[in-house]
C-alpha cells in the first residue's frame, strides 16, 4: 500500500503528460515520435524495469529517460529506431519527439507541394499519398451519394 501512496498520477515527459499508474513501456508510447521499439531500447538504455510504473519513477531516472529521447545518439541507439535519417536538410541521422516532429512533418509537406511533385498534389487536393485506390475509400465532400431536401420532407407532413 505504501507504493500506491507514493505513486504521482501524471508525470511530465518530452512534453507529454503521461499517466502514473501505467508501466513505463506502455505509458513512453503516448509521448509522439516514440514507437513500441524505441520505448523499449529507452526503457533498456536507462536500465529500468519494463513493468515498473511511471508514477514511481525518481526525478533522476525521469531526466534521464527525457535525455535518452531528445539525443538518443548519444547513448549508442541503433539508427534503425530513429525516426529521421539521413535528413533532407542537413544529411544527419536524428530523431524528433512532440513539437518538433509535427513541425517537420509539415515542413515537408509544404516543400513537396512548393517543387510540385506528385505526393504533394496528393496532399494538396486531399487525396490518399501511397497508392491506395480511391473507387470506395477516400469518398469525401460534396458528391456523396444521394441527400434529400428538408422541404420535401415538411411538405409532406
């Protein structure tokens, strides 16, 4: 009982507000740009327990699951679990989180639709990007299918 008592019930990550009663592999998933894979290489880099809750983690142990996040680099993650290599911009290997991811998801967007390519007209008109087919998915805006006028249902009665 004395571990309930000591349990926070929301604890702070990368910006991410995570709740204290979930073990820690499950509840870093919630935190953007952090996948299945990389909560666990995280969860064995700062040697904690998997099933471990949040909520009982040492304002230590929580800087340095932050740190391993934000440069995982630096703590010899393999390249695979980053999740933006070979970056268009600058060439290096780096993963975002939170914020930042979203702002360059967007950036990218914006430049495939600046220099016209295919995918950014897809994305331009609202279109699937990957080539999926669009017959019966994808069906959205004015003509879909047959809507009856309110009037006619008023007369009516």
């Amino acid at each position: 009982m004395e571990e309930k008592a000591q349990l926070r019930q929301l604890i702070r990550i990368a910006d991410a507000d995570l709740q204290g009663a979930r073990p820690i592999y499950h509840a870093l998933r919630k935190i953007k740009g952090v996948s299945y894979a990389f909560s666990n290489t995280i969860c064995h880099v700062a040697s904690l327990d998997r099933s471990r809750k949040v909520g009982a983690l040492s304002p230590e142990e929580v800087k340095k699951v932050e740190e391993v996040i934000k440069n995982p680099l630096k703590y010899n993650v393999p390249l695979h679990l980053l999740n933006r290599r070979k970056d268009y911009d600058s060439g290096e290997d780096k993963h975002l989180s939170s914020t930042t991811l979203k702002l360059q998801k967007d950036f990218d967007i914006k430049r495939l639709r600046m220099i016209k390519s295919y995918r950014g007209f897809r994305h331009q008109y609202g279109l699937p990007v990957r080539g999926q087919r669009t017959k019966s998915n994808f069906r959205k805006g004015a003509a879909l299918g047959v809507k009856k006028k309110k009037e006619a249902k008023k007369g009516r009665t």
